[in-house]
C-alpha cells in the first residue's frame, strides 16, 4: 500500500521563513540536531545562522571546506580578525559545516541516508534560526551518459533507478511517495551563468539517482554482477532515450525534501566519466579535483550575481 504526499502549499511564512510542516518541533522544550552538534537551546541559532541565505552541500568534507574557501574569496568575505573558518559540526564527527557570511557549505555523505538525514536537521536548522527564503544547492558528481567527463549537468528533474520522479520512503510500514521536484526556473538562470568561455560544455537534464554505486548504477565491476554487457548497455540506452543525462546518489532525496519544505533547490554535478564507455573511473586525481571545481564556479557566479543585485 502507497500514498503519495500532497502538493505543498503554505509552506513558508509571509516573510519568507520556513514553516516546518511537524506540529510535534514547537512543542519540545528542545530540539537537538544531533547530527549538526547543535542544538535549540544549546546554541542561540538565530544569532548564528539567521543571515543565511544559500545551502551548499556535496558529498566530501574536504571539498565543502574548499569550496568554503573559494565562495569566501569570490564574494569578498572577510571572517572576523582573529577568527578562522571552522567546522562548526566537527563535534558530530559525521557532517562538516562552515559558514561564510550568508553561504553554508555543508557535506552529506554518499546516498539517500546521509543526505536525508542531513535536510531533516539543516531544514530546522533553517526554521530555528528564522532564515528567510534560502536556497539549496547540492554541488557534486556523477556519471554521464553520452557526455564527455568534466561536462556540468544541471538537473531539472529527478528520478530513480526505476525512472520514477519521486523519492521513495518507507514510513510507519507504509511507501511514502513524495514528489523529486527541483525548481525549473533556477535551474535555467544556473544554465544561463555558463558561458563559452568555459572550457567545458554545462547540460541540462533529468538525473537518476541510484541507491547503490555498482549494481544499482549498471557497472560491470563491483563485487557482484548477474547481467551481461550487453543487457548494461540496453539498460543506459534506455535511460538515455528518456532524457537521463547524469548517474548520481542523493538526487531525488535532495529534491523530494526541499520540495516537500517549500525550500527552491538545484542539484549541479560534474560527470567523472562516460557511462557509456566504461565503469571504472581512471581520470587522474588531478584531474578530478579541476573538474570538481566546476559546478562550484556556477554556484558561486548565482551567489555573486544574487548578492550584487540586492
Ligand atoms: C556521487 O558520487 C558519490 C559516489 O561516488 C555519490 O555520493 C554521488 O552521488
Ligand atoms: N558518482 C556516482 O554516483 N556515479 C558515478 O559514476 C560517478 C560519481
């Protein structure tokens, strides 16, 4: 037996707040983000998180910090003398997140776990501390299907490994369905920030999210593997034909939660490799870092360009 959610309407406040759809959160005398290391009424959340106006998120710390490092130099932001960019989740020991003035840069580890359990928090996170209208991003990577490695994919839409466009959840011995709907309108401004000076070709497209990295993605190299090449190859020309452009893990996730939250979201990720080609990424580790800097440099161009216009 399934239900699927309702479309969400009334979501946010009048000015803009995010309204948290749990009548249960107001009720607690406290509520511990435990997997942020902060809490209600431990921290005065207001205070340290209320000027925030973009969530970036991707799967590794040490990406996250650097991409903290580099939207702090392209906005122009300066920490306070005598103060240095921290993980402000360090004591969680399962998430990092550093704050840049209006800019969270936060990791979500690999999958729709992770990543769920990370937006629970982040979006009261955003309640507690009254934040108004934040957008999300989720910068990361993927496999492509028929693009080149190091081409930009920006989703407007995502589905499962089943080409389903919603995110799947069991709830009370129940499949919950709720919607993996991302903001079109954004993903178009993302796409029209890229320019043909960039070295690089940036696409627009549905991405599939898989719940595994092997099997669940078509590889022929993990440790298992019941189907042939062939069958592989039938199964992305499949994906292809119905506009699949990218593989990655957290996408429908991300987008069925914010959605559900009222909170506008764009997913942006840079392909490793061709699925087509092959499974194995052998790019060299050099490479990949330059490349994962390209959905950051987009990111940062609509933060910049946000930021300037206001
Ligand atoms: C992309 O890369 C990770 C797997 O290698 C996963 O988090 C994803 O979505
Ligand atoms: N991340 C994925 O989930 N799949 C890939 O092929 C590459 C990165």
């Amino acid at each position: 037996e399934s239900h699927t959610n309702g479309e969400n309407k009334e979501t946010r406040y009048l000015d803009g707040s995010v309204r948290l759809r749990n009548p249960h959160i107001e009720l607690m005398d406290q509520d511990i983000l435990y997997h942020l290391a902060l809490g209600s009424e431990s921290h005065d959340l207001v205070e340290m998180f209320g000027d925030v106006k973009f969530v970036c998120m991707g799967g590794t710390p040490k990406r996250m910090e650097s991409f903290a490092e580099y939207i702090m130099s392209e906005i122009g932001h300066r920490l306070p003398t005598g103060t240095q960019l921290m993980d402000i989740s360090q004591y969680s020991y399962r998430y990092s997140m550093y704050k840049v003035g209006p800019v969270l840069s936060i990791s979500h580890g690999m999958g729709a776990p992770s990543i769920g359990i990370l937006l629970h928090e982040v979006i009261k996170l955003m309640y507690h501390a009254k934040c108004r209208d934040p957008i999300f991003f989720r910068i990361g990577t993927c496999g492509g299907i028929g693009l080149d490695g190091g081409t930009v994919v920006i989703s407007d839409d995502a589905s499962d490994g089943m080409m389903n466009k919603y995110y799947q959840v069991p709830i009370l011995g129940k499949i919950v369905k709720r919607p993996a709907k991302l903001d079109k309108k954004l993903a178009r401004e993302l796409k029209a920030l890229s320019t043909p000076e960039d070295l690089y070709d940036t696409v627009t497209g549905t991405t599939m999210c898989a719940d595994d990295f092997y099997e669940g993605q078509g590889r022929l190299d993990g440790a298992f593997c019941d189907y042939t090449e062939a069958e592989k190859m039938e199964y992305l020309e499949r994906l292809r034909s119905a506009g699949i452009k990218n593989i990655e893990m957290e996408a429908t996730t991300f987008a069925a939660l914010t959605h559900h939250a009222g909170i506008k979201a764009a997913v942006v990720c840079v392909t490793l490799l061709d699925r087509l080609k092959g499974d194995q990424v052998c790019t060299p580790k050099e490479v990949l870092v330059e490349w994962q800097l390209r959905p950051q440099i987009l990111v940062a161009r609509y933060i910049k360009r946000y930021l300037q216009t206001k």
